[in-house]
C-alpha cells in the first residue's frame, strides 16, 4: 500500500481546483481592495445625532423668491402701461369732442324792451342831498339759439342793467335754465328800478311835450352759456357780450323794437 501524502490546507489538495499564482493574487487583492474601501468610506462618513451618516446637500443655482419678484414686477409695469395707455387715448378723445364742440355758441338777439313805468322826480338821497329821481319799470324780451349738434346748453347771465351816464337806473336777472340742442327759446327779464338819484346827470335830460321827457339809456348785459359736452368732465363756455343803446319816452306805451344792427354782440 501507498502512504497518502499529508497535506496541511485544502488549497494544496489535488481534488481543489488551481488557478496559479497570478489568480490567487488577483482575488486576493480584490477582497482586500473591497474591504479597504468600505471600511475607509464608513470611517470617513460623519454621523448626526441619530446615527445616521450625513449627506451632503446639493444646492440649486438662483433663488425662486427673485422669479416670482420679476413676475410680480412684470405684472404691475403691464398693469401701469395699459392704465397710462387708457388715461392718454381718453385725454385724445375728449380733447377731439371738445374742439369739435368750440364753434357752437350761443346766439342772442335782442327783441324788445317794453317800458311799463317810467317816472321822473324831485327827491333826496338816503343821505339827504336833494337830487332828480327816475324810477323805471319794464320787460326785456330776447331770443337765444343752441346751433349744437350733440350738447344741449346750460344758460345764464349776468345782472342785466339799463345805465344812465353811467349810473344803473334798472336792473333785472335772467333765470338759469337748460336749452337742448338745435333749439330756439325766447325768455323775458324784468328790469326794476326804483327812485334812483341822479345827481348832477339829472340836468341833461330832455322834456318833451305832454310834460314828458327823453331819456337815453344804454342796455348791457352779458349771456353766458355752458356745454356738457362728454358729461361733467369735457365742458364748453361761452360768453356774449351785448349792448343796445336806446332812448325811452316816458309818453310813450309801446315796445322799444330792436333791429340787428341796433345791438353789439362780442
């Protein structure tokens, strides 16, 4: 019988496979790699509170607070140019209507004025010096047109006054009112006067027969009217100035008739 030969590892047995030298020096410095590397990554990791390894946070370029500012700043400069657009194409459009609206003034004329009283006397004024005094009573009738086209007016005037060398001897007011457009509307005014010193012009008036006189009078007052053209905020105004001077027989009863070229328009 053959003595077994002794073998001290199951590496040199015959029954386990050789790969040679080279191979059990690749395998074994690729375990040791193995374990070298997992235990250099566990012992390089930090832990936190809990044990768990940390890990490092990857941080996103730009900020999202800063996008949403640009939206939101975009938003509100669109917002600002399309109110700015608005106002100015607005402003465009009345400043058109109201130019449009500018020819259309008021036109006046001048009816009649029939003198109801018209009385001269010797009297005193309220201080005591004695001077002639003229009391006048009478209705001024005229005749206002709106040419306008799309705006009714609203009317009005100054105090209308009837002067004697300068001294108002009888005044009357015209009432406010609305004039449509394209219409024609006659209105009247009462002029009153009552003993009304004269002073010194006293001396220039003229007797006439029948112990009555002549006084020559100038009438001045002043329409002025006002257009809504685009409701209170596009307006048009306007402003006449009229004069008719005209002489008052106080025997006389009948209307002073005015011509058109008998009264200034400005």
């Amino acid at each position: 019988m053959q003595a077994t030969p002794n073998y001290n590892s199951p590496m040199e047995s015959p029954s386990h496979p050789s790969f040679g030298r080279h191979s059990r020096n690749s395998s074994a410095s690729r375990f040791s790699g193995i374990f070298r590397s997992s235990s250099g990554r566990k012992g390089s990791r930090k832990r936190n509170d809990k044990g768990w390894p940390e890990c490092n946070v990857i941080l996103e370029e730009g900020k999202y607070d800063e996008l949403d500012d640009d939206k939101r700043f975009t938003r509100r400069f669109q917002a600002l140019m399309a109110l700015l657009s608005f106002v100015l194409l607005f402003t465009v459009f009345c400043l058109i209507i109201w130019g449009a609206g500018r020819p259309y003034k008021a036109e006046v004329s001048v009816k009649s004025l029939a003198v109801n009283n018209i009385y001269i006397g010797e009297g005193s004024d309220s201080t005591g010096v004695p001077t002639k005094m003229l009391t006048v009573n009478g209705s001024l009738r005229m005749s206002i047109y709106n040419p306008a086209t799309f705006f009714g007016i609203h009317v009005s005037s100054t105090p209308v006054n009837l002067i004697y060398s300068e001294i108002t001897v009888a005044t009357g007011q015209l009432k406010k009112y609305f004039q449509p457009r394209k219409s024609h509307r006659t209105v009247s005014v009462n002029l009153e006067g009552t003993k009304v010193p004269l002073y010194g012009a006293g001396s220039s008036l003229v007797a006439v027969s029948n112990n009555g006189v002549e006084v020559p009078l100038t009438l001045q007052f002043e329409i002025r009217s006002r257009g809504e053209v685009v409701g209170k905020l596009v307006k048009t105004r306007h402003r006449r100035q009229i004069s008719c001077p005209l002489v008052v027989d106080s025997t006389s009863t009948k209307p002073i008739k005015f011509k058109k070229n008998s009264c200034t328009y400005s």
